[in-house]
C-alpha cells in the first residue's frame, strides 16, 4: 500500500524542485524569490482546501469497510463537485485574494512585480488542483494508490517538461513556471477522472441525482472538513508566516529558505506515503470494528516510517550540499542554504510521528481532535518559540519549525492513547 503513494508523493517536491532549478539558474536571485512567494501563497490558498483530500480518504474507507458500495461511488462524485466549485470561486475572487497574499508577504521592490505574474497565471488552476485532491482522495480510500500515483507522475512530467519549454523555448521567466503548473495540472485532472471512471466498475450502486444537488446530502463531507479546514489553515499560516519572515531578512534568505523548504517537502511527501496508507487501512479497519487489525497497521507503518525517516537523513547529511548547488548557481543563495542545512539533516526523525499520528486521525475522521491539537501546537508552541528566538534570526525561525514538529507528534500521541484506553474508537473488552 504505501510504495505508489510515497513514489507519487515523491514526484511532488521534484516539481517545485524543477521549478527552483530552472529559474534558479537565471542568473539573479529576484526569479527564484517570487517563485517562492507564488508557490507559498498558493500552498496556502490551495492547501487551505486539503480536505477534500483527506476528508474524502477517510468517508471512502469507512464506507468500503462497512460495505456500503452506493456511498463511495457518491463520496467520490461529491468530493470532485465541491472541489470544481470552491475552485471556480477562487478564480472570481482573485484579484482581492492576490492582492492580501501579496500584501502580507512583503516582497521586496524586485520581486513583487514577479510575484505578482506568477500569482495571477497560478489561479487559473484551481478548479483541476481541487478536483485533483478529491480523486486523490478518493483513491487513497478504495486503496488505489496507484490512481494517484499515475495522477501526480502525470503532472509532474508535464510541468517539467513545460516549464524547461517555457523558460528555454519560449523565453519566459517565473510567469512561464507559472502556466506549465497550470496546463500541468489540467492534464492530470484527466488523467485521474479516466482512471477513476475505470475503478468505478468495480462498484456496485447509483448515485441519485438528488446526492449531489442538494445541499443537504453534503452534510457528512462539510462536518468532516469544516475541522480539517481550520487545522490547515493553522498549519499554511506557519508555513506563509515562515516564508515572510525570511522575506524580511533579505533576498538571498528568502531564497536560501525556499530551496531548503524544497528538502522538507521531499521529508513531508515521503513520510506521508505511509500515511496515507494508514489513512486507507486505519479508515477501513475503524469502519469493520477490527480492533486488532487496526492497531497491528499503526503499528508496522511506523516501524517501515521510521526507517525511511533514516534514509532520508543520511541522504541530506551526506549529499546535502551537492543538492542545494544543483537547485541554484547563485553564490549568495548557495551559502545561506548551507548555512542552516543542518536542521533540515534531523526533520525526518522529528517529523514522522506528526505524519504518522496524522493518518490515523484521519481514517477514523477524528478530525476535531486533529484542530484542537493543532491549535495548540501552533499558538502555544511555534508562535512563542518564534517570539523568544528572535534574536537568532533565521535560525530561530527554524527551531519553531523544528519544535513545531515535536509538539505536534506528542499531543496526537497523547489522543491517540487516550482514545485506545477510553474506547472512544473501538468498545474496551
């Protein structure tokens, strides 16, 4: 189960990778800086909506381990429909909603211009981006992680190879990244929906029409995700608010950090190929009541998680260096980045306890339990670990961040045991 997600998930960061690399060799730090703001805003502005990937995982394995067939064809129908529509929102809204990003990042005089062509061209791809996390979701539920993975290889290839024809054949710059990301994004939509079609036959069931027109048959996936929706805004908040504050220290910080945030995207989308999996497993299991089985999944996931967090970071320790001078030629940018590399080195085996716990919350759809933690984690640790630290410039932004991860791993174990005990899950026998 977990070996297509983790590829898949792997290909993810390569985009942003190729991204960085191709305007990174531009010559000048000010294309890679608003490749690094566009890309936070619409992390945060896309992502704000991630739950309609992880609220539709959830609903999907606990309809299929209770053996409602009618109820998943339905959730995936949902789930796109609701997907396309906040998509198509964003796109209406857009000139007000650029303008905040763009106001609350602070770029500088350089690079906001850029910034600002980047995020006007990205918009345009929310409606294939949305309905590309509820397929996935969908996927992940009926444990098809090979749908995603084929899904996102198929994004990826493309915008590599768009990107690389916009930049070099057409003479484009960051804007050119922008619509490769795009028309990327559409192709894989397509992709998905053939490949969901295909799965589809395997299920028995019909959707009335009235599943998806009205209001009130949503309400299953809107209280699911109204939590999910709250905990990643917390969570695209400390990720946009990381990305400012390197703004405001300088163009080469600000650049430095968006290539070493290239190496926790590659922890993050590693790590969560066996969530994911968990999330699939943990949802089906919860939803038959199998107490043992589900138990058993928590556990030999963390155990091959665990190793794969040590992979991870002998591969950054020892070739770190080698990666941050392929990402950029800029000398400036290159010192920085290794500058603070060293906490990159040890995020693998500070995050996989967050990642894993996370998989669990989800497949149980415990996803109050998820915003509560959060907002703890976020207000009560990173915040005040940020504030004291501030004399430690960018290295107290990444101690937050470090700290951020420990907190988030231990008040999800903590539910997570107190659950098992109460029997809030499954009844105590």
């Amino acid at each position: 189960m977990a070996w297509p997600p983790m590829v898949s998930n792997i290909t993810t960061p390569l985009l942003g990778l190729v991204d960085t690399a191709v305007v990174g060799h531009l010559g000048t730090a000010t294309h890679l800086g608003a490749v690094a703001i566009g890309a936070s805003i619409f992390s945060f502005l896309f992502w704000a909506f991630g739950f309609l990937r992880m609220g539709s995982t959830g609903l999907t394995a606990q309809a299929l381990g209770q053996g409602d067939e009618r109820r998943v064809r339905e959730l995936l129908l949902q789930s796109i429909l609701m997907g396309v529509f906040i998509g198509l929102m964003l796109i209406v809204f857009r000139a007000p909603l650029i303008d905040i990003a763009i106001d609350l990042m602070q770029p500088s005089a350089d690079v906001e211009p850029w910034a600002r062509v980047y995020a006007e061209a990205r918009i345009f791809s929310a409606p294939a981006v949305l309905a590309g996390y509820a397929l996935m979701g969908w996927f992940f539920g009926v444990q098809y992680a090979k749908g995603a993975l084929w899904m996102l290889l198929v994004i990826n290839i493309a915008n590599m190879a768009l990107d690389y024809f916009a930049v070099y054949g057409l003479g484009m710059a960051s804007d050119g990244v922008a619509w490769a990301t795009v028309f990327a994004h559409y192709i894989g939509v397509v992709v998905a929906g053939l490949l969901a079609w295909h799965k589809l036959k395997g299920f028995s069931g019909h959707v009335p029409m009235k599943a998806l027109v009205k209001w009130r048959e949503y309400i299953a996936l809107v209280q699911v995700n109204r939590y999910l929706f709250v905990r990643t805004i917390l969570l695209l908040l400390v990720m946009l608010f990381f990305t400012a504050q390197g703004a405001r220290q300088g163009d080469s910080i600000l650049a430095a950090n968006a290539v070493l945030l290239t190496f926790l995207m590659i922890i993050s989308n590693a790590l969560d190929g066996f969530a994911f999996s968990v999330e699939a497993l943990c949802g089906e299991y919860y939803g038959r009541k199998d107490k043992d089985n589900f138990r058993k999944i928590v556990r030999l996931s963390t155990y091959w998680a665990l190793l794969a967090a040590v992979v991870l970071m002998l591969i950054f320790w020892l070739f770190g260096n080698q990666i941050i001078s392929l990402l950029t030629n800029v000398e400036s940018v290159q010192e920085e980045a290794k500058l603070y590399l060293s906490w990159l080195i040890f995020f693998p085996l500070l995050g996989i306890w967050s990642f894993m716990l996370d998989g669990v919350f989800i497949g149980t759809t415990s996803v109050k339990q998820m915003q509560n933690t959060m907002i703890i984690c976020v207000l009560g640790v990173f915040f005040p670990v940020w504030f004291i630290t501030q004399d430690l410039g960018n290295h107290g932004l990444w101690l937050s961040q470090a700290v951020l991860f420990l907190a988030r791993g231990a008040t999800l174990y903590w539910c997570y045991l107190r659950n098992m005990k109460q029997g809030v899950w499954f009844k105590n026998t």
